[in-house]
C-alpha cells in the first residue's frame, strides 16, 4: 500500500501562499508610496512615517500572534489577520489626509500583518526537524516570490485603474485568500496523529530532538540575549531598500516600471536565499549559514551607497534580496533549534516583537536623511555597519548547553 504524503509539506504549500499574499503586498509600498507622494506633495519622511509605524506594529503585535498560535493553533490567527490585513489595504483607497496612511497601514493593516510571518514561520518549524531549514526556507520563499510578482502588478493597477482602485483590489485578495487558506494550516503533527518530518513514533521515542524551554527558561539564558542583540542590529535597515529603492531610482530617472522591477529583483533573490541557504543550514549547520547571511547583506548595502546606475541598483538590490532572504528565514529555525518545538511561537513571536521592532526606525531615518542631505548614502552605510557588528555577534550565539537540537 502507497504512504501518503506527509502532510507538514502541505502546511508548507499553505504558509508559502500566505506569505506570498502578505509580503508581496508589503513589498509593494514603495509603488504606492510614489504615488502618493506625487499626489499629495508630502514629505518622504512624513510618508515613511507610517510605514514606520507599521513596521514597529506588526513587529511588536507578533508576540500576541505567536501566543495565539501556540494556544489557539495557526488557523484562528491567520483567518482574523486576513481580515484586518484585507480592511486595512482597502480602507487606505480612502485616503485624504496625512493621518490616514498612519491608522489604515500603520495599525489596522499592522495588526493583520502580525500574523503571517511569526504564525507561518514557528507552525513550519512544529512539524520538521531534520528537514526544519529547507521546510522553513521553503515556506518563506513565498513572501519573496509575492515580492517579486505583486510590485509590478502593483505599477500597472495603478498605471491602469489609479493607486486608489489598486490598494482595493490588493486588499480584496488579501482578505479572501488568507481565509481561504488558513484551514490548511494544522498546529503541529501530533494534532493529527504525526511525528515531525514524519517519523515513525520508535524514531521520536528514541530522542529524535532534544527537551523543548519555557519562555521562562529561554529568557534567563544567554542564548536568547545574543540572538536579540544580533537580530536587532540586523533588522534596523532591513526595511529601507523596500520603502526607498523605488523612489532611488526615480531620482535617477529611471522610468517608474522599470524602477519597481528593481524591487521584484530583490524579491526573486531572496527567494534563493531562503532555498539555497535554508537546505544548507541542515547540512553546515545554522551559525555558519547566518554568517554568510549578514556579511552578504552588509556589502549589499556598501553596493546601495556606491550605485549610481539601473546595473549597479540591480546588482545591489539581487545581493540584498538573497542575503535578506536567507537570514529571515533562518531565524524561526535556529529558535526552534535552540529552544525547542513546543513555545517556537511565543518565543519567534517574542524575538520578532522585539528585535524586528527596530525595523521601524530604519525608513523612518532613511527618509529623514534623504530630506536633510539629498542621499540615502549615510542611511547604506550605517546599516551595512549595523550588519557587521551583528556579524561579529555570531560567536556568541551559541545553544542552551542542555538542548541538543539537530543541524547545528
């Protein structure tokens, strides 16, 4: 008789299609954030202000969606985020004034962005371990892809049907599909009867991975403290390229399709960033993967500072895109390495709600520089800067020593 196919590779098809909704429209701010500058003349940094505010809420809400998650299980959670995700895409048609952008993205469509990353992210890592970094990189994978499809999509809504019709039809996908799939989404595999990567029960009673912390245990050890620091350091640029690269090249006058191709060549990389590098992190172990990881982001923003031409923006936005990709998607990874399976959400969520919060400031002070300066040089170089430091970091992150996870 033929075995069925595991079915954790389902939960990864539907985290991949989640991500690729949520993300591709995430990346697709810059598209609009263009034409609402054209239209209503406001400063880049009084506009990147709500994106700042966005970044810093679904960030900071994500430890309320990984607790969720592991009370309530992945489905509830994504289905209520496509919701206020889907609302708050539509309700930024509306929009009239400065404000708006600030409670329609900024916190409706925050608080539903919130759950895609963390929920997907920690529910993947439940049910692999041996395969936990491709399973991962996989899923993740389809925030990249949607980064690079929707942008594009995003220019000719807006070229066609006006940037109002286009943030309808954007958040009308959101809501329906998130909804749509998130019944797929199972909590982990012993909720249906199944060990992780499909084990048989001899294998997991033989100690197939080691105890899972409590976020009290995580929190009082060194681990979670490096791996915050290094994070952080990491994510307070992460978000500029995405916000600015767009406007970039239209200060160079680069025609505006040609400039959001620039961002659909970040999203493609980062798509073999998660691939290549999240299948070798099982096999050369997590630490040496996330160092490649944050030395290939910190040149990927000297090449940002030093481009000047559509080549030399290409060139740094692939290497950006796939050094992105890779360390994002490695992160649920190494925490669920590290501490365990059973608080991977609250502790993912945690990490994400704290470190990842200083992503906010990176756009904000991107736009704040370019307003004051006329360049986003200083803005590169210092989270080239910020990289290495993270990278120097990555001697410390070292496991719980009575933990014994896989691939490290």
């Amino acid at each position: 008789m033929r075995r069925a196919p595991f079915y954790g590779w389902v939960v990864v098809g539907a985290a991949f299609s989640v991500l690729f909704m949520a993300y591709g429209a995430q990346f697709s701010f810059g598209v609009f954030f263009s034409a609402l500058l054209e239209e209503f003349g406001w400063s880049r940094a009084a506009l990147s202000g709500a994106f700042a505010l966005y970044a810093f809420g679904y960030s900071g809400f994500a430890v309320v969606s990984g607790g969720l998650t592991d009370r309530w299980g992945p489905r509830a959670v994504i289905a209520t985020g496509g919701i206020f995700l889907g609302a708050g895409w539509i309700a930024m048609s509306f929009t009239h004034a400065l404000w708006h952008p600030y409670v329609f993205y900024g916190v409706v469509g925050a608080l539903g962005m919130s759950t895609a990353y963390v929920p997907c992210g920690a529910t993947v890592a439940r049910w692999f371990v041996r395969q936990r970094g491709l399973a991962v990189g996989l899923a993740s994978a389809g925030g990249s892809l949607g980064a690079f499809a929707l942008p594009p999509l995003a220019q000719l809504l807006v070229s066609r049907l006006g940037w109002r019709w286009a943030y309808v039809i954007f958040g009308a996908a959101i809501l329906v599909s998130l909804n749509a799939l998130a019944p797929l989404m199972k909590r982990d595999p012993e909720s249906i009867g199944l060990y992780p990567d499909g084990a048989p029960r001899t294998q997991v009673e033989r100690g197939f991975e080691g105890r899972s912390y409590t976020m009290g245990q995580a929190l009082r050890s060194r681990a979670f403290w490096v791996l915050f620091t290094l994070f952080a350091l990491t994510w307070v640029g992460v978000f500029s390229p995405m916000v600015h690269l767009v406007p970039l090249a239209r200060g160079l006058g680069i025609d505006p399709m040609l400039a959001a191709t620039l961002v659909s060549a970040l999203g493609i990389a980062a798509v073999a960033g998660r691939l290549v590098m999240g299948t070798l992190s099982d096999r050369v172990g997590r630490r040496p993967a996330l160092g490649l990881g944050l030395a290939l982001q910190a040149a990927a923003f000297v090449g940002l500072a030093a481009a000047g031409s559509l080549p030399g923006l290409y060139a740094a936005s692939i290497a950006f895109g796939f050094s992105y990709g890779a360390v994002s998607a490695l992160m649920p990874a190494v925490i669920a390495d590290y501490f365990g399976r059973a608080q991977a959400g609250s502790l993912v969520g945690l990490l994400f709600a704290t470190a990842g919060s200083m992503s906010a400031w990176g756009p904000l002070g991107a736009g704040f520089i370019y307003d004051r300066t006329g360049s986003y040089g200083p803005a590169w170089l210092g989270s080239a800067a910020l990289n290495v430091m993270a990278l120097g970091l990555l001697r410390w992150a070292r496991p719980p020593q009575r933990l014994e996870p896989s691939s490290l």
